[in-house]
C-alpha cells in the first residue's frame, strides 16, 4: 500500500520529499484571507464506544465532558479573536463522538462561533439513531442546527449484529423526524460488510428516503489497523460491483449525486463538511486546512483541555505544504464531489490545471476516469471506484498509521508520510 501511494505522490507533486508533520504549530492562523472556509467541531464524547469506530472519542464522562467544552469555547474564542471584523464562512459542523450528548450546550458553542463567524450555508450536526427524539431536535433547531445527519450503519438486523449495533427504533426515529424540521436529514450506510449485496443495501436506501432522510451516505467500510474490529471487508471486484449498482440505482431513480458516496432527493440536501478549500478545526483530534499549511490537535481529550488552559493551540502535528503538496491535496479533496472545476483550481493557485496536470488528465481521460466539458472534469462510475480504491490505500497508508501514532502519543516529535 505505502508503494503505491508513495509513487503517486512523487509523481503528483515531481518530489521524493514525503509529507512530513511535525510538532511545531503557529500560535496565530493565517485564515483571514482565505476563501471557502468551513468550520468544524469535535464532541468527542460516546456513551459505548463502536469497535469499528476509527475517530477519535471516549466514554462520556459529565465531569470531563464539561471541562472539555469550556476549553473548546476557549479555543474558538482564541482562534476567532485573532480577525479584526468577523470572518464570512461557508458551515459549521459538529462531528463525533456523539453531539448530541452535549445538547444543552450546543446554543452556548454555536453562540461563541458566531461571535466571531458569519455563517452562510447552514449548521451540521451528527445523531445516533437513539438520539433523533422530538425534544432532542427541537434543542437543536431552536440552537440553530439546519443539517442532521443520522449513523444507521444499517437498518438490518444481520449487519447490526456484525457492527455491535443495536436494532433502530424506525417508528420512533420517523416520527420524531415528521415532528421536527431540517433542511437536510441525512442517513449514513456502511457497503462492502461481509455477505451484504446489492439488494440488503437498497432495502436501506428505500427505507431511509421512505423515513424522512432527502440525503444518504454511503460509506465503504475500511479495515483500520488499530481498531478493536474483527470484520473484514469484501474484496476489491465485489465492492466496485456494489458502489456501481448502489450508483445506477440512486441515478435511476433520480436522486442527485453529490459525492463519491452521498445521493440526494433534491440539489439543495447537501451534507459535507470535507469538500471545503480551507477549513478551521476545534476540538481534539479536529483538522485545520490553510493556503500553505494542515495541523491537526491532539486526541488526548486530557491534553487538549491542559494545553488550551496553559494559554496556547492545542495543536499536535502541522505540516507546512509545497505548492505541489497543496495542489494534490486540494485535487483529493475536491474530487470527492466527483467533479473538478479548471477555473476554481486556477483562481486557487494562480495557474492553469492543464498547465500542471496536464499529463495526468489526458490519461484519466484515456482511461475512461473522467470526462471533461467546459472546464470541468467529471468522474465516470470507473473512476469514481478507483477513487474509492486508490483513498483505501491513501486512508491505510496515511491516516491510519498517523491516527495509530497519535492514540499513543499526544504531541509526536514528528511522522513522515
């Protein structure tokens, strides 16, 4: 895997130079000219913890939940003073963990982002099935929450019970969701488990839009090294035909593709928090993407809330990019939507993609990958799975090995990638 990816980012950025983070950090973030800026939060509290789960949480505590939420306040304040007028930003979203265990603090948080941010496109939140009750959603539509976004895994109990999920309360999820309002209502999928098929995932596609969701997600499982989780995924031919047959299906009927993964019932249900050109992160474990620059903050919950109280980021690991580097992360990211716009690209960096792909692109087009009209390449359904493919290598090769490495170490001396 490392072979792979080590060779396609030589040959992207025309260095041998690894990606190297190390633990020097900026006390000021240079976000103030920067574009496209989303926000993200990181509640990393749960009441158990899923074994699959590779992001960053903990067993929720009331204690250390709060002491954590204070600090986090801190942060944003910190971050957010550091603009002399309030910065215009596209969304704010909440990730876990699980938010919604903090439901009576969530006014408080959003009320300290907008001291500082406009928001324009709305605000994100993620739910576990047993937390989309009536009073639950109204504290978040009266916060200010516009997006939910729901963890079902799967709807189906043979998948439940290979993930450690309990069953879901459908009626009373579907109630609660009629009761209370949201511009998106997203429900989130695992493809490729063990023995599942076309037809187990469209029952889940079917009961979701049936159940009050207008947006679903439908992830690959991935195998991380340093989770507790003995499932292992289906093989390379078996997950292209799912994620093809998942595709044709949602397509056909005329659902609205709007990521590798997520389908739509209408263009405005969107819910992403990735697909941004620059983005700030708070919380632990939470990422920061600039101009010239990525950190990410600590995932010691104990850590973060120590170095924020000292008066300094909570920063663990930063990255300072090559133009190159900035250039194939920006591609990556950007190609989750499945689309790549040359004019974005060129009012980002100052210079044409042909110009500095040029190659790449003209094979991606010979390998039937893309297509391209009016400046815009568009990913076919083969490209759309290599996609897929290739970010298994990349999230196995990078984010795990960086991930493993930061469970056992708060603040790293360094990791080369």
């Amino acid at each position: 895997m490392s072979a792979i990816t080590n060779l396609t980012r030589t040959w992207l950025t025309h260095s041998v130079k690894p990606f190297l983070f190390t633990n020097e950090y900026d006390q000021v973030l240079p976000y103030e000219d920067c574009e496209n800026l989303g926000l993200y939060i990181h509640i990393p509290f749960c009441e158990s913890i899923c074994n699959f789960c590779p992001y960053c949480k903990t067993l929720y505590s009331e204690k250390l939940c709060n002491r954590y939420l204070d600090a986090l306040l801190e942060e944003i304040h910190r971050v957010g003073c550091q603009t002399a007028e309030k910065k215009t930003v596209t969304s704010l979203y909440f990730g876990g963990g699980t938010p919604a265990l903090v439901v009576d603090r969530i006014r408080e948080i959003i009320e300290a982002v907008r001291e500082h941010f406009i928001i324009t496109e709305g605000i994100g939140l993620e739910l576990h099935p047993d937390n989309v009750r009536v009073p639950v959603l109204q504290m978040l539509q009266a916060a200010g929450v516009t997006k939910i976004s729901i963890g079902i895994q799967s709807f189906q109990e043979k998948f439940q019970q290979i993930l450690g999920r309990k069953p879901v309360e459908l009626d009373v999820m579907a109630a609660a969701l009629q009761a209370v309002s949201f511009e998106t209502v997203s429900m989130d999928f695992i493809f490729a488990l063990p023995g599942q098929n076309f037809a187990d995932l469209r029952t889940d596609i079917d009961t979701a839009f049936a159940n009050g969701a207008n947006h679903i997600a439908i992830y690959p499982f991935i195998d991380f090294t340093f989770t507790r989780s003995p499932v292992r995924a289906l093989p390379k031919k078996q997950k292209r035909k799912l994620l093809d047959d998942i595709t044709r299906y949602c397509l056909d009927q005329g659902y609205v593709r709007n990521s590798i993964w997520t389908f739509a019932k209408e263009e405005k249900a969107g819910y992403s928090s990735m697909t941004r050109d620059n983005f700030l992160g708070f919380g632990c474990s939470a990422t920061t993407l600039l101009k010239e620059q990525f950190k990410i903050n600590t995932f010691s919950v104990e850590a973060y809330c120590e170095r924020v109280q000292s008066g300094k980021l909570p920063t663990s690991l930063t990255i300072r990019f090559t133009r190159r580097q900035r250039m194939v992360y920006y591609l990556f990211w950007t190609a989750y939507s499945t689309r790549v716009d040359a004019v974005d690209f060129e009012r980002f960096f100052g210079v044409p993609l042909k110009r500095m792909y040029g190659t790449a692109l003209l094979l991606a087009r010979a390998f039937r990958f893309v297509t391209y009209q009016d400046g815009i390449y568009r990913m076919t359904l083969k490209g759309a799975f290599y996609y897929h493919y290739y970010e298994n290598f990349y999230t196995l090769a990078y984010i795990d090995k960086m991930w493993g490495i930061m469970r056992r170490e708060d603040f790293p001396e360094q990791i080369r990638l």
